[in-house]
C-alpha cells in the first residue's frame, strides 16, 4: 500500500507590477494556511517520506509553512510541477514512486485534475467535499493498493480531503 498526499498551494498575493506570476509570494492568509496544514498533517499522521514541490515561490513558502509543523520527508523540486499538466504530474509521481507516500506541491488546475483522473472510489464525505473544487491549502490523500510507481488512472481511493476551512 502507499499513500499520494496532493496539495495545492497556499493562497498567494495577485501579482505586483513587474512580478512574474512564478514569483507570487503567500499572502498572511496563504501563510497560516500552511502552517495549520502542517499541523493538520502531523496530528493525522500524514507524513510523506519524499516530497515533490514546485520551484514557484508560493510552492515554497507553502512548503517552508508545513515543514515548521510536520515532518516533510526528503525534498525535491521540479519547475515542470509549475507548467506540467495532470498526465506530467503522474509521470513525476511515477518516477518517484519507490517511497511509500509521496507529497506533491503543486498548482491548480493540475492538482484537481489528477485527483479527480486517480480516484476510483473513496470516502463519501471526502469526494463530495472534492467536488465543489480543491481551494488553496486544500489537501487530498489518496491511498494504492501497489507502489506509486504504478499509480494509474481510476486506481486511487481517496481517504480524505482537507481544505483550510475544516481545520
């Protein structure tokens, strides 16, 4: 069994004059977001053994607000986390896929599109909450049968899904 935890990012500030979107920071908002999903994370157990995150600034900063509550594995970034569709992030999560649970930082609507491609069944509660979207800090955990290595389409049970409202 393994366990694939995708969050989407924390809320960010719109961007200034002269600002790429890649460099958004969090806004205060953003930032306590992370934060108490980390705490969320560590009072769950949800603790991945390698994390996946996007080079873009507000991936970061979300990543730097859940490592100052829980554990987040081995860290590695990709700027394809930031440009990439659904189908590169499994790629990406396929290729990493020897540790046990993985975490993914990445940006929307790609991270709604691969829960949504992954689920084959899950938790009522969890996939109605889905439905209505994956909002910023929003956190799914999905749960396969095998290693992620082989994580496929329709294959993934959805344990939970977080957002920062329910915390």
């Amino acid at each position: 069994m393994s366990r694939l935890y995708l969050l989407r990012h924390a809320k960010a500030g719109w961007a200034l004059p002269g600002v790429r979107d890649f460099d958004r920071p969090l806004d205060a908002s953003g930032r306590a977001d992370a934060e108490r999903m980390g705490a969320a994370m560590r009072s769950r157990c949800y603790v991945p053994d390698l994390t996946l995150c996007s080079n873009a600034k507000r991936a970061k900063e979300t990543l730097e607000g859940l490592a100052g509550q829980t554990d987040t594995g081995r860290v590695l970034f990709f700027d394809t986390l930031y440009s990439a569709d659904a189908a590169g992030y499994l790629h990406l999560i396929r290729d990493n896929g020897g540790a046990g649970s993985l975490l993914v930082i990445g940006h929307n609507p790609m991270t709604e599109d691969l829960a949504m491609a992954v689920l084959g069944d899950g938790d009522e509660t969890a996939r109605a909450t889905l439905n209505h979207g994956f909002p910023t800090s929003g956190l799914a955990v999905v749960r396969f049968d095998d290693d992620l290595a082989k994580a496929a389409q329709g294959t993934g049970y959805l344990e939970a899904f977080l957002t920062p409202t329910d915390l």
